[in-house]
C-alpha cells in the first residue's frame, strides 16, 4: 500500500479522472488556481491517520459539504466527527469553483421544479434554498473570504432566449413570490456589465461572489474550533461493516465509526461504496483568472457588477469581475481527464471570454484550472440515507451549484445522521441519488453526444 511521504506532498496530476482512476490519491497537493495561488498557508490539520481510531461518525472528504457537516455535528448535536481527507483540506471542488454563490441547489429552474414535483413541493423547496442562503450569509459573515454580495445576473446570451427567461421570471415573481427582475440590453450594460453578447438578464437579488479557498480554510478551522479532527492525507481505500461498526481502512490505520457521512462529490470512486456507485457523473469545468486589468480594460468591459454572472448556454459561462481587479470566467471542459491539459479546451473558453468581451483579446491569463463536477442523473442533489439498516448517508449531486447549498446540505446531512428528524419532507431528502442503471459503459459517449447537441442550441440564432 502506497503511504504518503513526511511532509511532502505527492504532485498534482492534472490528468486525474474519477472514472477510470481508482481514486482521488494520497497527500496530493492542490491544483494551480487562483484560490491556492492567493489564499496564504493552508491552516493547521490534524495530518493523516496514525493506527487505528474509534469515533461516533467518520465524514469523508473535506470540501465545504463535509466540513459544513462537522461544523453542524458539533454545533447542533454535540458530535465532534472525524474528518478523512485523502490529499490537502478542500482538495477538490472546494478550492476550484468560480465561487459563485446563488439562490439554486442543483441545475433545474423552478420551472422544471414544478413539472417535476408540483407546485407544492416546489414552494417547500424554495424555502428550503431561501433558509440555506440564510444560513450561507450568517457563516459567510464570520470568515474573511472576500464576500462581494449584490445579487446575481442570468444574462440572455441571444435574444431568442429572452421569452423563457421573462416567463422564468414572471414565475419567480408570482408564484414563489421572488423579487426577481427582468434588465433590456441596454440596463444591463449601464449599470452592471458591458457583456457584447447580453439580450437582458434575470436579475435575481441573492448572489455573492467568495473567495473559495478562503472559504473552505474559514470552515475548516471553524470545525476545528468546535472540536471536529480533520485528518489529511487520509484516503478511505476500503470499508467493511461487521457489527454494524464500519471499518474504513486507510493508509495510516483503521478508523472504526458508528455512522458515516460521505461527502466526496464528483471524486467518489466507483470501489468506495456501492449504495454510491454509478450514481453521479463526474464533468470537468474550466476556469481562467486574467492579470489585473487596467482601469481602460475595466471600463470597456463596463464592469459595474461586483457579483456572479452566469450566461444562459447550457454549457454555460460563469464570470466575474474580483475585487482585484482581475477577471475570472469558466465553462464546460474535456470529457476525460486525459484529455484535460489539450489546449484545445483552453482556447474554447478563451474564445467564450473574448465573444463577451473583445477588450479582453490576448489578456495575459494568470491562472488556469479544473475540476470534476458532480452532475446527478436528474441534475438534483440528494442528502439522504439510502439504506435504513444502514448508518450511512451522503451528500451530493450538486451539478455546479455547490457553493452556496453544500453549507445546508452538510447541515442537513448532521440532522440526518443525528437522528433529528429536522430534515423536510422534500424528494432530496427522501429519495437515492438515481442510478446509471445499463448506460454505465456508455455515459461518457452519450455525454460527447449532448456536448454537441447542447452546443448547437445554445449557438443557434
Ligand atoms: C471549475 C469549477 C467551477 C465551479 N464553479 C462553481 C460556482 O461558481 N458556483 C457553485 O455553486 N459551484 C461551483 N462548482 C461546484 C462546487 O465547487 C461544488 O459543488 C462544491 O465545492 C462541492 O463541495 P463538496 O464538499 O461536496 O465536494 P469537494 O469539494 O469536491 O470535496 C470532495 C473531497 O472528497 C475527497 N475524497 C474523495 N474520495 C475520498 C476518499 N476515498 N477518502 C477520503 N477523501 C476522499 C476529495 O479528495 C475531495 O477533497 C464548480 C466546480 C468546478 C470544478
């Protein structure tokens, strides 16, 4: 079995694939983004498992989800968990996302809540996303994560799509009772943003930009604070249950809990468990972030918006102007991981920035990244215990939109593994991430495929 070495950390590798590989690693150290590049020493951890350890519950993984369950264990319910990390703290997503915070969970509009579930439950469901932004605010304000607040703008990228989004609107307005606001072309470039390619936007009043990195570390010593052991360079490499005390084997040791959460997103190997199996698929977004631009830069680029910005492809942009003057815009990106690093992929995002934006043609790029997202088969996320005979539970599926709702669903994740019964009664809740069922050999081809048919409709006129 492979061990990590002292102190050092094994590189990166930027050709990393959840699929295929069989699994996140040991001790590596984080990709190059901006947020590592600018987040100063990663805090204090408590290393990796040394011998074997009992404890009540064992999360794993130490992205926000995980380190928002050990907080709310603690917090609530009194439960100091112990955190497993396979590389550094908030090695995956949580250290690489745009840090857009918004009023959403997983992909679906309210619209699509509604087909699916009724209006009813999408009412309740509303209101759980409104208390989860809520709670995202209140621990927000406590951490020095460079919050820019204000709101956040669905800019139609042509005008065919501007319809569906005032019916969204209208929608948001009327029946959930949302302040939402429809912006012309030409409000949205006096006052937010000079994006070349906005017909109008949804403006929706909840949205804040965040420092990812520094939010991951607020969270991580909070936890520590409250008594949670974050152990890094931890990987779970197998599990067993005797007894009903599951024995999740590392490198370092064995470490025997009652209950586990896992928390491990779009880096959950295949082996880890089979109630998570097959059930997200993994997709790699991109992001840039440019030098600092220059005050004419800035002013033709008309960066008003101090807050997200996401366009209305399906392979959608997500972009912002950072209190540092720099600019941060990011998209889908290579199928694979092996096919990560292919310029190719960079230069469609570069393209996608240039599009919105000509001022910023042949802009020096200071940072580029990815990152594996964790797409559900409904593009819905699920907290919930598949199995009732069973102490364990997952968080997950957030399909880009973690940010903001990992905060609540580690929350809810705590009430579930308490025993609290506080959780809703929402199909989130209550219901197993869904299954690849027979399409398991195929997804990555039937992936390739809606690429391309994605790409048509959002590019059609
Ligand atoms: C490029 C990019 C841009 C994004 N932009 C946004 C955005 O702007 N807004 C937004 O809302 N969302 C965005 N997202 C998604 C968002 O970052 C995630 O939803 C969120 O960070 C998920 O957090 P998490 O804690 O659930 O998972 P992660 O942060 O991915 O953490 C999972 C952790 O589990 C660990 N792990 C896996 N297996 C094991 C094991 N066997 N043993 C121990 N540890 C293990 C991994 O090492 C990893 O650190 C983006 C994602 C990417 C990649």
């Amino acid at each position: 079995m492979q061990k990590p070495v002292g102190s050092l950390f094994a590189p990166y590798d930027p050709q990393y694939d959840p699929v295929t590989d069989e699994g996140p690693g040991i001790n590596r150290d984080y990709a190059p983004t901006y947020w590592i590049g600018t987040a100063g020493t990663p805090p204090a951890d408590d290393g990796p498992i040394q011998g074997d350890v009992d404890c009540d519950v064992a999360i794993i993984g130490s992205g926000y989800t995980g380190l928002s369950a050990a907080i709310h264990l603690a917090r609530e319910h009194g439960i100091k968990a112990t955190v497993l990390e396979a590389n550094r703290v908030a090695w995956g997503c949580s250290t690489r996302n745009g840090g857009q915070a918004q009023i959403s969970s997983g992909r679906l509009k309210r619209s699509q809540w509604i087909e699916r579930w009724g209006i009813d439950v999408a009412r309740r469901m509303h209101a759980e996303i409104a208390e989860a932004f809520d709670l995202f605010r209140d621990l927000v304000k406590d951490i020095d994560c460079e919050a820019q607040d204000g709101g956040h703008l669905y800019i139609a990228h042509k005008p065919s799509v501007m319809p569906a989004l005032e019916k969204e609107s209208a929608l948001l307005n009327d029946t959930f009772g949302y302040a939402s606001r429809i912006l012309s072309r030409d409000e949205v470039h006096a006052d937010f943003v000079a994006d070349r390619e906005a017909a109008g936007a949804m403006y929706e009043p909840d949205g804040m930009g965040i420092h990812a990195a520094k939010l991951a570390f607020g969270y991580h010593k909070l936890a520590r604070s409250l008594g949670a052991k974050i152990h890094t360079a931890s990987p779970v490499q197998s599990w067993e249950t005797r007894g009903g005390v599951h024995h999740l084997h590392t490198p370092g040791g064995t470490v025997r809990a009652r209950a586990v959460g896992l928390a491990t997103a779009g880096y959950t190997s295949p082996d880890l468990n089979k109630l998570t199996r097959h059930r997200l698929m993994p997709i790699l977004s991109n992001s840039v972030v440019t030098r600092p631009l220059s005050d004419a830069e800035i002013e033709a680029c008309g960066f008003k918006a101090r807050f997200p910005l996401t366009d209305t492809r399906t392979l959608r942009h997500y972009y912002r102007f950072m209190p540092d003057g720099r600019f941060q815009i990011g998209s889908r990106s290579a199928i694979t991981g092996r096919d990560a690093p292919n310029a190719k992929h960079l230069d469609v995002l570069i393209d996608g920035m240039k599009r919105k934006f000509p001022a910023l043609d042949g802009v020096q790029l200071d940072y580029s990244w990815w990152g594996w997202v964790d797409v559900s088969h409904d593009m819905m996320p699920r907290i919930f215990q598949p199995d009732r005979e069973q102490s364990i539970f997952y968080a997950m599926g957030y399909g880009g939109n973690g940010v903001m709702y990992s905060a609540q669903a580690g929350r809810r994740m705590a009430q579930m593994i308490a025993g609290s019964g506080k959780e809703p009664d929402l199909p989130i809740f209550t219901s197993p991430l869904p299954h690849h069922g027979l399409l398991t050999p195929f997804r990555r081809l039937g992936q390739r495929m809606m690429y391309r048919w994605y790409q048509f409709n959002d590019e059609k006129r």
